[in-house]
C-alpha cells in the first residue's frame, strides 16, 4: 500500500492545487485510486494463473483408426484411458509451473472422451456440443495460455493420421482470410481474440509442424510419426506422457515468450465441402456467398462471429430434437 498511497496524494494535492478543486471532488478521486490500490494487491495476493486446455483424440498417442476414436471402435475404452493420462500430464506440468487453475475441453467426437473422475478437484471441464467456441468454449481474456492435446494436422495436409479440419467427412478446406487452417489455426485465432497465446501443443509429427510453422515458437509434444492417413510409429503411453510433462513444463517456464495468434477483421471463412448440396442450400441465406459447386464464402465481424458460423454449419439438421 505504501507506494500507491503516496502517489495518490502528491496527485491528489497537484490537481488540487491546479484546478481548486473542491473538497468533495478529491474524495472521491482518492477513494478510486485507493480502490484501485486496493484491488491491484488483492490480484498480486491471489497471483491467479489459468490455464486452457483443449483436448482431441486423433493425436493421442497409439491413434492410428477409427478403432480407437467412437465407442463403436474395439479399443475406444482404453484409448480414452490414455487421452486422459496425457491431459492429466499436461495438467500435472501446469500446476507445477505455477497454474492455479485449469479447463480442459472434452473437444473430440461427442465430447465425452475424457473420464472426468481422473481429474484433480481443481480442473473443470468443457463436455459436448453444440458450443459457439467450439473446441475453444470457456476461454475467455483471463486466461494466461493455452494448450492443445492430441491434436492432428488439417485437411489440406497430404501428410499426419486422420488429418482433417473439424469433419472429416464433409469438409475438403477451411480458410481464414484465404489461408487453409488446421483446427489449431482456428483455436488459436479465438484464443487470440481474447488475447490468449497458444503455448503448447502434442500430437503427431505432421500436426506439430504444420502448428509450429503456423505459430511460431510453441512448444511442440510429438507422440508419433506418421506414414500416413490410417499408420504411424508410435511412443507407449507412458513416454508419451514423459514428453508432454517436459514441454508443458518448458512453456510454463516461458510464458512472457508467446504471442496471441490474430486474424484481421473483419474474417473472411472460405468453406470446401466435400459434396455438392451444403454449398447449394447454405447459398440460399444472404449472408452466405456461393463461390464455386462445392464452396461458399461468410464474413464474419470477428473470428467469434466464425466459429459460431461454423459450429450452426456442422451441427444444424431439421430433425434436431429435443
Ligand atoms: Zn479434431
């Protein structure tokens, strides 16, 4: 207090003694300054440092099919195991480095990969869908950084297991400003918006460099080496584990070194579909422009105006209930 509270006079005295103010007006300019004063040392007190973190599954180590990504898959049950151990590693690194809370999103399939009672009672988590941020819900400017586990390379990536941009199924690109996006492109640009750095990110060889070169100098866990679409070298869980501890730990250690990830607005998104009928009927809307048979085009005011674009784009059927 002892600082804060001298400035607050000698400014309080000064514009006094210029303006003649009255008495009543330096009150209450002293009592926001000495609010102000007060709730700066309640926030250095509590040093609150959150952490995000957003989880898939094509990038957690030993994914290789479809086998291990839906319930239906024979080794989903223990896969999921395994997505869970490496975001409690990541986890375990963070509070290490210094976090004081954390949320991970549930970010793969139905958003119900992770088993939540695994979890230390200091981590919330994001589960299902539909969300307007998408595999990003939750964050918000309080966040300090975040991180992407078991992440894998975008579509337009002719390398990287089970590469894909957010449907694998249906969509042949996404752009951002005439730029192919991975979904770490497009995370990092809503983690951006609120001015959140991308700090570190696991998954295969293909994913992590198409991020680092997206990005910059993140810190990058690889798990496994692709040879393509459906086949991969890979680590054992537990060295997995091992490597994203020890790059969670480095970006922790290195938070002041990340940049927020900016797109310019307003966003243009640019949509391949891999058929012909989503471009025709979302063409039928007048915010939305047909570019070609198979693509259309939506301007979005921000990169949040995007995502919610794109989550109403892959999540609406007429059928919906309830
Ligand atoms: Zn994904």
């Amino acid at each position: 207090m002892s600082k804060s509270s001298r400035i607050v006079t000698e400014y309080g005295i000064k514009i006094g003694g210029k303006t003649k103010m009255k008495i009543g007006y330096r009150c209450i300019f002293l009592a926001i300054f000495v609010m102000m004063s007060f709730s700066f040392t309640a926030n250095a007190q509590a040093k609150k440092l959150k952490i995000y973190i957003s989880a898939d599954m094509e990038g957690i180590v030993g994914v290789v099919t479809g086998d291990q990504l839906s319930p239906q898959g024979f080794e989903y049950g223990r896969f999921r195991e395994f997505m869970t151990q490496e975001v409690n590693a990541a986890i375990e690194a963070a509070f290490a480095g210094g976090a004081t809370e954390i949320v991970v999103s549930d970010s793969h399939g139905n958003g119900e990969s992770l088993l939540i009672e695994k979890f230390p009672k200091n981590v919330t988590i994001v589960r299902s869908w539909p969300r307007p941020l998408m595999m990003m819900q939750g964050i918000d400017e309080t966040f300090a950084g975040a991180i992407f586990i078991g992440y894998h390379a975008g579509t337009t990536n002719s390398e990287g297991v089970r590469a894909h941009t957010i449907s694998s199924a249906t969509l042949a690109d996404v752009k951002l400003n005439g730029l192919s996006m991975p979904e770490a492109g497009i995370n990092a640009a809503i983690a951006g918006q609120f001015n959140v750095p991308v700090i570190m990110i696991s998954g295969d060889d293909a994913a992590v460099k198409e991020t680092t070169d997206l990005l910059g100098n993140i810190e990058g866990a690889v798990v496994k080496w692709n040879y393509g679409f459906h086949s991969a070298r890979t680590m054992t869980p537990e060295a997995a584990d091992d490597v994203i501890r020890e790059k969670v730990k480095n970006a922790m250690g290195r938070l002041k070194d990340f940049k927020p990830y900016k797109v310019t607005t307003p966003v243009q998104l640019d949509v391949r579909f891999k058929n012909y009928r989503p471009a025709e009927l979302l063409s039928y809307l007048s915010i939305v422009k047909r570019t070609d048979a198979h693509s259309i085009r939506f301007q979005g005011r921000d990169i949040i105006e995007v995502s919610k674009f794109l989550e109403f784009m892959t999540n609406y059927e007429s059928g919906l209930t309830p």
